[in-house]
C-alpha cells in the first residue's frame, strides 16, 4: 500500500518490476496545485430526472455547451431525456423522450462538431450489423461524420455516416481482434490510435482504420476496467482492479504494453472508476461509481508520471458522469473542468466545477491554451482514404473567432444535415439523431447556426413562424426561447469580460506612460 505525503507527493516505480514501487516524496511547483471542486447551488441542479436504473458500468449522460442529455427509464423500449442546459431546477414530468429504441439504451454521445446531433445504442442490437447489443459508441475526435460501436458480439465496426442512405445497413470496418465483450474505448488526439480494454483482461492499441493491432497487453496483476490515450504523450492509463480486487490505477507506454510503467491501489471499493483526462492541463481526474469522491492528479512525461494533487468529497454517490467540452467552460471564474454528477438516489443531475483559484479578473492565458474546436479536422472521405490530422484549435479567449471550416466540408455538413433531418427521430438503425425542435425553415437553417459565433438568432425567420398548434409544440416554442435568451446573456458576458480586459490594459498602458515621464 502506499502512503501520501503531502498534496505534492508523488509515486515512481523502479524499472525492473512492479514489485520494487517507492515513495519519492516530491514537492513541486504547479499551477494547478490548489485546484477544487465547487458544487452546484441547489437551483442550479437538474430535479426530478428519471435517471436510468441499469447496472451497465458505463456513464449514462453526455454533455456539450446547448444540451445535456441522459438515459432514462421507459416502458416498452429505450429513451433518453434531452434538454437546454440552462433549464435547471425541477424537470417537468412530462418532459419529452427521445425514443425509437426496443430495447434499454446503454450509451449515449453528442457529436463534437454538431450540438444537435446525439448517437445513441441499445440492447435492440442496433446499430445495425451487430447481432447482440451494442454497448458502447464513440465518435472519432477530428473527422467528421465517423462513428465508432462495439457490443456483444465481440466486433468493433466503423460507420462513414456521409451517405445518402437513411438507413445505413453496413460498416465501412470491422475489427475482430477481441474475444470477449469490449468494455472501453479512447482515441489519441488526432484519431490514429484506438485503445480498448476487454473482459479476456487485455489492452489493446490498435490503428483504428485499418483495424491492424499494434500492441497487446496482459497483466496479471491488473485487471483493467476504462482506459484513455493520454493525447500525445505516448502513454495510456486504464483504472481497474488489482489481483486482491483492490481499485487500482495503471500508467503504459504506448510502445510497450507488455508491463505498466507504474500501478497504484487506491482502496477496496466494488465501483468501477471513470477516468477523465484533460490533455490542455495534462490533469486526470478519476471518478468512482457509487461513492462521491473524483481524485484528480498532474501528469508529466518523465518519471515519477502522475503527481497527486487533491480530492473532491461528496457524500451524494455517483452513478455516472458527464464531461462538458473544454469550449463550454466558465473562463471568467477560472473553470478548467466540469462534470455532470447522475446522483440516482435524489434523482438529481449536480454540475461540479472544477476551479483553479487565481484573484485576477483578467483572462488567464496559461491555464487555457488552444483547444480543440467543433471544427472538424477531416472529411469521413478524406479520413476513410487513409489521412490523420489534429484537432482544429481554438481560443477560449472571450471575443475570439472560431476558424472558418473549409468549403467543401461546410456543404458536406449542411447537406448531410437536411437529408437526415427528413426522417424520425430515434428511428435510424444508427440512431442517428437530430434532435431540433425547430420548424422545417428552421432546421434547413440550423446547418448555419453554429457557422457565426455572434448571430443573435438561431436561424428561425420570424416571419415564416407560425403559432404552436399543441402542447408539445408550444414546449418546443418555450425551451428554443429560453436557449436564445441564454446565448444572449452569454455574448453579454463575454462582452462584459472584454471591457473589462480593455480597460485594464489602459490602466497598465496610462501607468507605464506616467513612469515612463518620471
């Protein structure tokens, strides 16, 4: 076992064997240092929120900065819940399902470069192609229009979602390299490498296009639950259990999988840990189904690797977490990193910021350098004939301008929006979502909402708007308003931080004059 010294301490291991691990107590400057997490206040919290009781050790919500949606409970079949993330507070009970599921719907994912797009999977095996359920997606990080899937059938298949058909029978790959169901799966930074962890207790590196194995490993003494790509740091971490069953953390080399660079046990309990990793900061957060708790450590690439800074403690146990992209931060209050806590036993959804204290109101450079965008990178084309390139960066500087996409992907995008926008919601065997409650001119218009950070309309010609005929389309009517009005408030904050950034810089310009003159 192994004994924390310090909130700086750190842990190395000796080269020879996992059995040799030393404390090398350490005291290191770090910025992040005095990070912590701060809870939601009370209304600012989702209530009321049918949250789904299946036993599935996956995170049952996902996030971006329009919407935040999650699995829920329904008779009949699969639905998950979506709605505006600032409509906290009570949840109507009569609130909307996405459904068109048969079966309970086990993974949810937002598309990173389309807020409105949701991929969903189900014990109903589909995606289409598996012939058991499917129990994992993701969608790969820079090309556009790429979805990944895994089930029980023990195969990984890659789906090119830039096709005329609505219903797309058939994968451009499948992988074939796992004898057991596949529990996890994570991209490097560019999309070139794919890493998953299965149930035969092997980790797995591979190139995701080809589907050609690059490493395997098998460790006896750590079984491994989750795993991430450490973005490019050549490195991999997986959480799981230790041969006594003890939750255990483990550092790989992505060219040597044969033994980990270091493993540490954490403590006894049953739940599996969700690793979280925010490669801008090189911080890993580690969060435990069924407890309160998210640890959160430094990585560097030399030894000793992982430096452990603090804990967050809550006594509200977890059942699942969501991570809202780095672009939806609070950059005002110094957010590097916010989760979205499914509490099942209050039937509550609790934000955590994750905060780096700093007294300065000014943008702070160093903690937020360029990240990635909701730009997309590549074509499925383009990725499909054999390129990899990194993500399209941004600036969270308040006032800064998203990088225009290129032309052919902009019109690639918008058309394959409208062809799919024709059909039901939650009824594509990829279930395929698009899940805007505008009008017909509306979602023809949605393709260009996202194209200009600062319109002050989300593409509706008020003009052509016609009066709600029901009650679920005045809903609908009510939460777009609401969404509007947010991203008002929003572009008034961002304008507020610039005037005040601008006239600091007076202030520091007028001062240096006035030395200058002495």
């Amino acid at each position: 076992m192994f004994k924390r010294s310090g909130p700086a301490a750190a842990f190395s291991v000796a080269d020879d064997s996992l059995n040799k691990m030393t404390w090398r107590p350490q005291y290191r400057c770090s910025k992040f240092r005095h990070v912590f997490g701060k809870p939601a206040t009370k209304e600012n919290c989702y209530d009321g929120v049918p949250i789904t009781r299946s036993v599935q050790d996956n995170n049952f919500c996902a996030v971006n900065p329009r919407f935040l949606a999650v699995i829920t409970e329904c008779g009949g079949g699969g639905a998950f819940l979506v709605f505006s993330l600032h409509h906290t507070g009570k949840l109507d009970p009569h609130h909307p399902r996405v459904s068109g599921h048969r079966g309970n719907v086990l993974d949810i994912k937002w598309n990173p470069f389309n807020d409105y797009c949701i991929a969903s999977c189900s014990e109903d095996t589909t995606v289409k192609g598996h012939s058991r359920r499917v129990s994992l997606v993701e969608w790969h990080p820079t090309a556009n229009n790429i979805l990944f899937s895994t089930g029980y059938d023990y195969q990984v298949m890659i789906w090119n979602l830039d096709s005329p058909e609505q219903v797309i029978k058939n994968p451009v790959r499948t992988i074939t390299h796992h004898s057991d169901v596949v529990l996890s799966m994570s991209f490097n930074t560019d999309g070139s490498l794919l890493a998953t962890t299965c149930k035969d207790r092997k980790v797995r590196l591979m190139e995701p296009r080809t589907g050609n194995l690059l490493q395997e490993g098998n460790c006896k003494t750590h079984k491994a639950s989750k795993v991430l790509v450490l973005g490019n740091m050549k490195m991999l971490v997986t959480t799981g259990t230790s041969r006594w069953n003890e939750r255990q953390i483990a550092l790989w080399d992505q060219d040597d999988l044969s033994v980990p660079l270091l493993a540490e046990n954490l403590d006894g309990s049953s739940g599996v840990l969700f690793p979280y990793y925010d490669p801008d900061t090189h911080m890993l957060y580690l969060a435990g189904k069924g407890d309160g708790n998210i640890r959160y450590y430094e990585l560097s690439s030399e030894k000793p690797y992982i430096h452990y800074l603090a804990d967050y403690r809550s006594l509200l146990p977890q059942k699942g977490m969501a991570a809202m992209p780095k672009r939806g931060l609070d950059v005002s209050s110094c957010e590097v990193f916010r989760f979205y806590k499914l509490v099942t036993i209050k039937s509550l959804i609790e934000p955590v910021s994750m905060i780096v204290p700093r007294r300065s109101e000014s943008y702070q450079e160093d903690i937020y350098p360029m990240t990635a965008s909701n730009r997309p990178a590549l074509t499925a084309d383009e990725w499909l004939s054999g390129i990899d390139k990194g993500p399209v960066l941004m600036s969270l500087k308040p006032g800064s301008q998203l990088p225009e996409p290129h032309s052919d992907m902009k019109g690639l995008a918008n058309s394959t929006d409208t062809r799919r926008s024709q059909s039901r919601p939650g009824m594509l065997p990829l279930a395929y979502i698009q899940d805007r409650p505008e009008t017909k001119d509306a979602k023809e218009a949605a393709g260009h909402a996202d194209d200009d950070r600062t319109s002050l309309t989300n593409g509706e010609d008020l003009a052509l708007c016609s009066p709600p005929k029901t009650e679920n389309e005045l809903r609908q009517k009510f939460h777009k308003q609401q969404e509007e009005i947010r991203r008002l408030r929003e572009l008034l904050g961002q304008r507020d931080v610039r005037i005040k950034q601008l006239e600091l810089e007076i202030k520091n310009i007028k001062n240096s004059q006035s030395h200058g003159s002495a």
